[in-house]
C-alpha cells in the first residue's frame, strides 16, 4: 500500500478497538511481541522486529498476559454484575487513554525502523543539505520526519479511540432504556468481537488497503454520529453528578447556588439581559429547534422572554421564547423525570411545544424558582383542566379531526384496557407454563393499535427465546414480560390522565408527560374559574392504573369532585 505507512494502518485498527474493550489491544501486543518470532500471518515481520526490542521478552509476556486477564475479565463485566460492580468504572476510565497508549507504543516503536535515505535528503532543492555532514542530516530528518508522523498517529489515534468509546457508550445507554432479553449480551458479545478481530486485523493487515478503506468509512460514519451520543454520554454524565447533589441535599446539605459559567454570561448581557434579574435552571432538551438534538444547557428566565441557553459547534446559542408568542408553560412531574414544556404559537398559525428535562433536584430548590420567574414575567397560572391552560397545547384544536389528536372519548376505557392486558398476560403465562406470555394486548382496545402490534412481536420473540434456549432463557423472558406489561400500563395509565387532563391524546407520544402546573398569558384567560386557585391541591398526573379508573370512576369530567384533585 502506496502513501500510508503501515504503523500508522496498525496503530488506528488497535485504537479503535481499545475503545470497545481497553485492555485486548495492548494485551494482543504484548503477547504477540514477545517471542522471538511469530508467523507473518499474525503480525507483520518489520512491525514484530520493531515492538520485539521494547523491553526483556519477560516484561512482554508478563504485560500481555495481565492485560489479556483483565480482557477477559472486562468481557465478563457486561454479562456479570459482581465483576462490572468494579472493573467497568475502572475501564471506562482507562479506556479513552488506552487508545493513546496503544497508538504511542506503535509509534514510538517503529520511530527509528525506517530511517530516511540519504539519497532523498540530497534530492531537497536549495541546497539544503551540501555543506552538512551525512551523520547530522540523517539525525535531523529522522527526528523531523519521525516526530511528524508519531504526533498523526497520536491525534488519529486518540480520535479513533473517542469515536470507538463513544459509539459503545452511547449505544449502552440507548439498549439500557430497550427491555428485550439477551440485547445487551448480544452487544457486549458484538464489542468484544470487534476489538479481537480488529486488534489482529490491525497487526496482520496494516499494509492492507482494505483495512484502510474499512477504517477510512468507520471514521466517515463516527464523524456523523460521534457528536450525538457524545453530547448524549455527557447529559448523562451530568444527571449522575446531579443525582449525587440531590441524595446530598436531601440529606440535610445547603442547596447550592446555580452559576452561570461565562460564556453564558457573556451571550445574556450581549442581548441585553441583567443576569442578576434572571433565573437560571440547568436542563437538557433530546430536541429542540435552531438547537439540534441532545442538547444539555439552561433555562434562562428573563423578563422578556424564556431562553435556552446552550452551545452548538463550541459556539453559544441562545433559543428564545418571546413571552409575546408563549401559550402556554407548564411543569410535570413523575417517580423518574421533571420537565418544562413551552409552547408557542409558529408563524403558520400552529402551535410547537418544546420540553426540557431539569436535571434531578430536591422539588423545594425547583418549584419556587419557576413559580417566581412566571410570575415575575406577567404570567398567570391557570388550572391544568382548564380552558386557558387546553388552548395553547398544540393539538387540542385539532383533536377529533385529526389521525394523530384524539379526543378524550375515544381514547378507550382505561379500565378495560388494563383488565385485557392483566388477563391475557395471566391466561397465557398459566396455560404455556410461561413460554408465551402475551404482551400490552390492551393496546387494542385504545387508539395505539400499533403497540398492539409491536407486543404481539415482542411476546413471539420471548417465546422463541424459550423454546431455542430449551428452556435455559425462560426466567429471563418471564420477567421482561412482566416489565413489558407493566410498562405498557403504565404508557395506558398516561394516555388516560392526559386525555382527562389535556382534553386529547397524541398517537405519537410514549408516556406521555402531564403538567401538574400551569401558566399561560393574562389574555388566554377568559373565565376566572380557569385560574388558580391557593386552596387548589396538585392535581393527579402521574399513578398506578388502579388509583386512575377509581378517579375516572368517581370524576369521569375533571373539576366536579375532591377526587379529581380540586374542590368543589
């Protein structure tokens, strides 16, 4: 292969599969340089010669042989709690280093393999090297050459290895919100296979132009997906860091004060914002406009408008809801999540609705700041059932004549939808001995006729699990079945308090958010039974199933009961 070096070939392969599993590469290395030899079919002769003179042939064994144990300990940690309980914290933290190890080690073992030739050095223009002695020239040009190509293959290596580390970790985390049996497995057994055959790719191929073109087409791909689940590891990242402030907090610990870092103070007081007067939350939003996907940043509540405030290309950006347009701003709360949805009218004439996720925080740090920054920009907080509060969701206008809004009647009897999943769950499981258990069959009594279809899918690949492990899957698939009919209980359970809430259902939305607080603008009120009311309890919002059809049993319409979480 023309133009490439090989080392370069080999060290790219290698750090693109610590990225996946950090200790195969460098114990493979080790291991493979350690003989005084090896077939040219597992590493390449120039490559072994120069990696062979590193260090004593039993510091090479000693190095392989550890980094080959804890390997394979590493491919056990995604199939074992107890090992990843210990190892995976460690690997996760090694592996962004091992990709630049790796790739130093090749690189600086291969520095003095290839020399540069005298006779290229005399063919420089300018004379450069007439009047130098042969020893100096050769000394400075191996050094110049030499350094170039061990600080591309650093960089080349450190990018291949954050593409790599990236894709496994945001790939987790997307297969950690999937409840099918064996899909992690089957992902922990996909890296490790990538990082074995890549690592021996790398050392046997490095002059193959295939290998290069392959790894050429791996770094086109990563460019376009790296920085997406890199902004999505780092939302993550920072709901940990949050959810250890607030077991802190709820421990007795003094709330501490949101800073706002610079930049975003700078780009506040370039729009003629006083910082001092805004209120600022941190948030993340997985979409939102001019913004992109996966953003994490802050609510920014000023007097003017509602910013998001968050950075696109290293650049700040700032989103802004003009209070002018807003309809409406409401704040719904679950076990699991916290969010503020803005909705605002578009120049169409329609209605976009934006949500953003707070990050995890003791309610008493939250909800006064929100219900202080919407009052001290002129809003008034209406009740959730509400005219005022229906009017500015996007889709209440157009629920009964429209595919995707469907208006609160037919939505379905919650009541039957839950009896019909529970009872086919249960029939199925007794008569099959728990080989076919019937999954989210309810949804066929509700608008969501194609979860309906997707269970049916789900509940024949459980099955088939069961019956190809004979028998060896059944506990497994027993309890995702169970967690799949919960959760679509839980996905009807919503439907029904938004349609009684909200006034409609969305046909697109999976677990649908309910606001439990609302505020919209002095103008979209026009009862003053719409308004808010101090002696008003929260409303229900989020519950069993079973807490939800005795309340639509008491209340079926929203505001004539204490049930209904209002008085009379």
């Amino acid at each position: 292969m023309e133009g490439i070096p090989a080392s370069l070939v080999t060290a790219v392969a290698l750090s693109a599969a610590a990225g996946k599993n950090p200790w195969v590469p460098l114990g493979l290395l080790f291991l493979l340089a350690a003989p005084a030899s090896v077939p040219g079919m597992f590493m390449e002769p120039e490559l072994h010669a120069a990696l062979h003179h590193l260090g004593p042939e039993i510091l090479l064994w000693t190095l392989g042989g550890i980094f080959l144990a804890v390997a394979c300990a590493e491919s056990l940690a995604d199939k074992v709690s107890w090992i990843s309980n210990w190892l995976v914290p460690l690997s996760t933290m090694w592996r962004p280093f091992a990709s630049v190890a790796v790739a130093a080690i090749i690189a600086y073992a291969v520095a003095d393999a290839e020399p540069v030739a005298v006779e290229a050095l005399a063919s420089l223009p300018f004379g450069l090297t007439a009047d130098l002695p042969v020893e100096v020239v050769r000394a400075e040009f191996d050094w110049l050459l030499g350094g170039s190509l061990f600080a591309l293959t650093l960089t080349l290596g450190g990018v291949y290895g954050w593409l790599s580390t990236i894709a496994k970790t945001g790939t987790c985390l997307v297969f950690a919100l999937v409840f099918l049996p064996s899909l992690k497995i089957l992902h922990s057994f996909m890296d490790d296979f990538f990082s074995v055959s890549l690592s021996l790719a790398g050392l046997a191929f490095g002059d193959s132009l295939l290998l290069a073109a392959g790894l050429g087409a791996y770094l086109v791909v990563g460019l376009f997906t790296g920085p997406l689940l890199t902004r999505l590891t780092w939302i993550n990242f920072r709901i940990g860091i949050a959810l250890v402030h607030k077991i802190r907090r709820s421990r007795g610990a003094e709330a501490e004060t949101t800073r706002a870092p610079a930049w975003l103070m700078r780009a506040v007081v370039d729009l003629g914002v006083d910082p001092d007067a805004a209120h600022l939350i941190p948030c993340y939003a997985y979409r939102a406009r001019e913004a992109g996907r996966c953003r994490a940043g802050f609510l920014v509540l000023a007097d003017d408008a509602v910013y998001f405030a968050t950075k696109v290309r290293w650049r700040p950006r700032l989103v802004a809801f003009p209070h002018a347009a807003v309809t409406r701003v409401g704040v719904a709360q679950s076990t699991t999540a916290r969010t503020v949805a803005i909705a605002e009218d578009t120049e169409n004439g329609g209605i976009l609705e934006v949500v953003f996720y707070l990050f995890p925080s003791v309610e008493e740090d939250v909800l006064p700041l929100l219900e202080e920054a919407t009052t001290a920009t002129g809003l008034v907080r209406v009740r959730p059932d509400s005219e005022a509060s229906r009017s500015g969701l996007p889709g209440y206008a157009q629920r009964g004549r429209s595919t995707r809004f469907v208006a609160p009647e037919d939505a379905g009897s919650l009541r039957a939808q839950a009896l019909v999943t529970t009872a086919c769950a249960i029939a199925g499981g007794v008569l099959t001995a728990g080989t076919f258990i019937p999954i989210g069959f309810g949804y066929l009594l509700s608008p969501f006729r194609r979860r309906f279809v997707v269970g049916l899918f789900l509940s024949l690949y459980l099955t088939l699990a069961v019956v190809g492990t004979a028998g060896f899957a059944w506990p497994v698939a027993v309890i995702y079945a169970v967690l799949l009919n919960t959760l679509a209980l839980r996905d009807l359970t919503r439907a029904a308090l938004k349609a009684r809430v909200d006034g409609y259902v969305d046909r697109r939305a999976f677990l649908p958010m309910v606001s439990e607080r609302v505020w919209v603008p002095p103008a979209r009120v026009t009862k003053e039974s719409d308004r808010h009311r101090d002696s008003d309890p929260v409303p229900l919002t989020d519950a069993p199933w079973r807490t939800v059809v005795a309340l639509l049993a008491e209340d079926p319409e929203p505001g004539t009961s204490t049930a209904a979480g209002y008085t009379k």
